[in-house]
C-alpha cells in the first residue's frame, strides 16, 4: 500500500508541475493576444494563429487585469 501511496504522491506531483506551467503559458499567450491587437492585427488575425473562437479569444484578453 505505501508503495501505491509513493506513485500516487509521484503523480500529483507531476499534474502539478504541469498544471503552473500550462498556467503560465496561458498568461504569456493572453499578453501576447493582447500586444498583438495592439500592434494593429485583427481578431481575425488572432483567431487564426491561435485557434481560439471569438469568445475564447475575448476571454483571454478580458482574462489579464486592464491597463
């Protein structure tokens, strides 16, 4: 059972790891979506290097705090 425990603690561990770095991915890519739209791309632009819909897109720009 303790070895079971081991690989459980193992596991977690490594979503966790996983989990900040998506997370800070995701923070990098919403400030570059922004930045670009400031720099004079469209959504439309965006949304094709991305993939994001118009309302995943509008998330991750209205997702950073305001300037």
């Amino acid at each position: 059972m303790a070895e079971t425990f081991d690989e459980l603690e193992k596991a977690v561990a490594a979503l966790r790891s996983v989990t900040e770095e998506r997370e800070i991915l995701i923070r990098r890519r919403d400030e570059l979506i922004r930045a670009s739209l400031k720099g004079g791309a469209t959504w439309v632009q965006v949304q094709n290097v991305t993939g994001l819909s118009p309302r995943g897109l509008s998330l991750a720009i209205n997702r950073l705090p305001k300037e």
